[in-house]
C-alpha cells in the first residue's frame, strides 16, 4: 500500500471530566474518500481539527512531508466588512488561473465577479469547495461540507467530489451527517462516538452491533437502496440519462 | 493669510498619522479587533506614566507597554471569560493606573488632559519628523505582509488549517498597531487613537469594492480628517484632537449616506 497522507496514533483530548476523544488512530490514503460518521457531540469537528492541527491533542499525528491540504469548514461567514469578490478569494489562495479554472471545474463560474458575503449558502458551499481543490492538494478535508444545499444538488455535489477525487488522485476525509448519499461513494467509513466504534467500508459497517446501536433505525434508513430515475446538474437542471 | 508653523504641523502630523491607520485599521476592522485596539490604546497611557517615571520620555514607554499588552492580549484564551472581557479588563486596569500615576506627578498634572484626549497643535518638529518616519515605515511595513494578512482575514481558520497563515506577519500587525496607538498618544490622545484606527476605515467601506481600495480610501480619508478638523477647531475653538476625530466621524456619515443610495 502506499505511504499514508495522515496517519494519527492514539490521540486522546479530555475537556475537565469529559472525554471527547479517546485513543482514536486513522490513516488516509491518496485516492481514498474516508467518510466520518457519528452522532452530534460525538467528537467529529474535533478530530478533525486535531488532524488539521487547529487543537491540540495527545497522541501524534504524522503527515507525510509538503502535505497540501485543502479544508472547507462546517460553518463559513464572509465578513461584510470585507470587500471581496468571489474570484478575488481564489485568487489570494490559489493563483489567478487555477482559481478560475476551480470555479468552473464546480460549476460556479457566473458568480465570480460576485462579493462573497452576498452569496447565499449553497453558493458559499460550492466556492469553498472550488477554493480547496484549486490549490490541488493532497488532502481534502470536508467538514460537513453541503450544509445550505438543497438535496438534489448534495447529490450532484457528492457525485462531484467523488469525481475530483479520481482527477485530484488526492485523500478526502469527509464528516457528514447525510448517512444516504455518503456512504455510496465512500471507500471507508469510520464510526465515531469519542472512540472508534467501528470501522470498514459500507456494506460492513452496516451490519456492525455497534453501528446498529448508535445509529439504530435511522442507520437501516440510511442505507436503504436510493435509486434516483435522473439526476441533477449542479445548476439544477434535470439530466436524463436512464 | 499666514498660517502658523504650529498648524502646519499639526496638519502635517496628524494627517501623515491617520493615513498610516488607515490601511492597519482595515485589518482591525475585518478581523473585530476594535477591542484590543482600545485596550491597547488604555495600556498606553500606563507606558507613558511609567517613562515619565522613569525618567526615560514617553513615547518609548508607551510604544514598549503597548506592544508588549498587544502580544499578550491576543495570545490570552480563558475559556471561561470572553477574549474581550479579559481585553477589556486588562486594558481598564491599565488605563485606571496610568491616570493614577500621571496625576500623582505634580509635573505632568496640568498635561493629563493632553495624555487622554492629544495635544496635536504643541508638536514639535522633531515630533513632526517622527511621526512622518513612523508613517512610512508602518506603510511600507503594511504593504509587504498584506497578502498574508489578507489570507488570515479572509479565509480565518482555513487559512490556519492549510498552514497559510504566518506567524510573522500576525506579530507584526500587532507591533504596527502598537506603533501608531504610541505615536497617536501625542496627536488624539489615549482615549481617542482607535478612533483614526476604525472611522477612516469603516468610511472606506461603501466606497470600496477590493480590500486595496478600501485601505487606500481609509488611508485618504483619514488624511482628510486632519485638516478638516484642525479648521473646525480654528473656527470654534474647540480642542484639536477631538475636532479631527469628529471630522473623521462626519465623513463616515457622508460615505454611510453614499452608500445608502449606491444600493438602491
């Protein structure tokens, strides 16, 4: 197997007498969407962070040297006292054509003479994910990265993120909350609550007592078979291919 | 019509000043960082009772406490106590005891008025010439850890996750902040500096589309207050300071009214 992007061993952060991490290990590897599941509260933003090296842990966490990382946050307000348009802020993180070509590779080429703080949130989503994957990194990491779009385009943005990930060749670690759409295009699935309750790819992770217990009904819910009978472009039109 | 020397540089001064906050007050501006400004600002006063004290002037009193208030403040993460509380309290602490300080020394009494609110029309030359090298230096400092300072602005805890920020350019944002709270002691006064830190800027704001154009704005701006509010005080005779942070004021309200009709 090839060397690990990130690689964390035994990390471990207790807040007072809560534990909200304890002895949690990971890899990601180039090429492999890891998707991070658990319930609200269960440590995920937090192992996230720790991994970003946004808060520290005990443990260690390795990273295979000049890792480019690509984050998008779970919550991002533009400042309105900022004047910036949204080719501007890929411009100052990622160069003039790569920022460009980012936005039209997610489908938001129109909005880029836009101010950011005058998008609406799915907008703001599909930015923030044209500026991480125009740096090209190696790592993209993406804390429930959908919030504020509307489920026909979750469906066409995970599609999409899935896509990147062949384009980039690059590691994605993913926490979401939308069990039904993520887990298809997800190589791994790690379940989290504090610890690691289970770990695998889908199918596996299903079937697992822990999984079952934590997530119970909603968790059978989650991986009903979900056949669309057509799909949605990124701007929203119907594409009828089947 | 002659003019006196005294005016000029007090113009001269104050206006080289402000255009040297402008461009540092957007960062303060975007980043909601009014509050340290202020603390740091108050802690000033406390630099400028302690030189006095010790017999070394000031201005180096000032510009040490204030930076050093300015590293400490914003490194200070209790969780219990909102980050602007402990500012604040730290700040007011400073500010309490300086005014102590300074009043308990029978030399400088009759100036604390001057410590609070600036003394712009007493500059001296040499005054002058400092705060003219103060000036362009804090701009050209701007100028080479803008992008990096822009990152941060922009893009907050991306910035940090990716390792884009630099530390560098954080520490000398606070050191340049500091710079102009010392030298601003002198022309506004302790009370008053963070005023020519966040109006020019803030009345930058409608008139600008790019983060360039607002600092240059802010930087314009302020420079205008100067002597719009040295005339104001000519013609009422009303203390100099003051008038030019009123002046600043009254341009905010024009651009804010500007940018009322721009939009619709």
């Amino acid at each position: 197997m090839t060397e690990p992007l990130i690689t964390a061993h035994h990390l471990t952060l207790a807040a007072g007498c809560l534990t909200i991490l304890n002895d949690v290990s990971l890899a990601i590897h180039p090429g492999e969407i890891v998707t991070l599941i658990g319930p609200n509260g269960s440590g995920k933003t937090t192992l996230l962070k720790a991994l970003l090296g946004l808060v520290r842990v005990k443990g260690d966490i390795t990273r295979r040297p000049g890792l480019k990382v690509g984050y998008v946050p779970q919550q991002f307000t533009p400042d309105p006292s900022l004047p910036m348009t949204v080719h501007r802020f890929l411009d100052l993180f990622a160069g003039h054509q790569a920022g460009w070509a980012a936005l039209k590779r997610v489908g938001i080429a129109d909005a880029h003479d836009r101010q950011l703080s005058a998008l609406s949130g799915g907008e703001i989503a599909r930015v923030l994910l044209a500026r991480a994957v125009a740096g090209k990194p190696d790592l993209l990491v993406l804390d429930e990265p959908l919030a504020g779009v509307d489920v026909a385009g979750e469906a066409a943005l995970y599609h999409l993120i899935a896509e990147l990930r062949d384009e980039l060749n690059c590691g994605i670690l993913l926490v979401s909350h939308d069990l039904h759409v993520v887990m298809g295009k997800s190589d791994r699935v790690i379940c989290l609550n504090h610890h690691i309750c289970c770990e695998g790819d889908a199918h596996d992770v299903r079937r697992d007592p822990a999984f079952i217990e934590l997530f119970g009904a909603r968790g059978e819910l989650a991986l009903y078979p979900h056949h669309h009978d057509h799909a949605h472009s990124l701007a929203g039109e119907t594409l009828h291919d089947h | 019509m002659i003019i006196d020397d005294f005016l000029w540089r007090a113009g001269l001064g104050a206006g080289l000043l402000a255009a040297a906050c402008g461009p540092i007050g957007c960062f303060i501006l975007w980043r909601r960082m009014a509050y340290v400004g202020e603390s740091v600002a108050h802690m000033g006063l406390l630099g400028a009772a302690i030189g006095l004290l010790m017999g070394v002037n000031a201005l180096v009193g000032t510009a040490a406490l204030a930076i050093a208030a300015a590293l400490i403040m914003t490194r200070a993460s209790d969780r219990t106590i909102p980050a602007g509380t402990f500012v604040g309290i730290i700040g007011h602490m400073g500010l309490a005891l300086g005014f102590i300080v300074l009043s308990l020394m029978d030399t400088v009494r009759t100036d604390l008025l001057g410590y609070l609110f600036g003394d712009v029309l007493a500059l001296s030359n040499q005054d002058l010439i400092a705060i003219a090298a103060v000036g362009i230096v804090v701009l050209c400092a701007t100028a080479v850890i803008w992008k990096p300072l822009l990152r941060s602005a922009a893009g907050g805890p991306i910035a940090a996750a990716e390792g884009r920020t630099s530390a560098l350019a954080q520490t000398g944002f606070l050191i340049l902040t500091a710079v102009l709270v010392a030298f601003g002691l002198k022309v506004v006064g302790a009370l008053l500096i963070v005023a020519l830190l966040i109006i020019p800027p803030a009345a930058a704001r409608p008139l600008a589309k790019t983060p360039e154009a607002m600092a240059l704005w802010a930087a314009l701006l302020g420079a205008i207050s100067a002597p719009l509010g040295l005339a104001a005080s000519l013609a009422v005779d009303a203390p100099a300071g003051p008038c030019i942070v009123l002046a600043a004021g009254g341009l905010f309200a024009l651009s804010s009214v500007y940018g009322l009709i721009a939009k619709r």
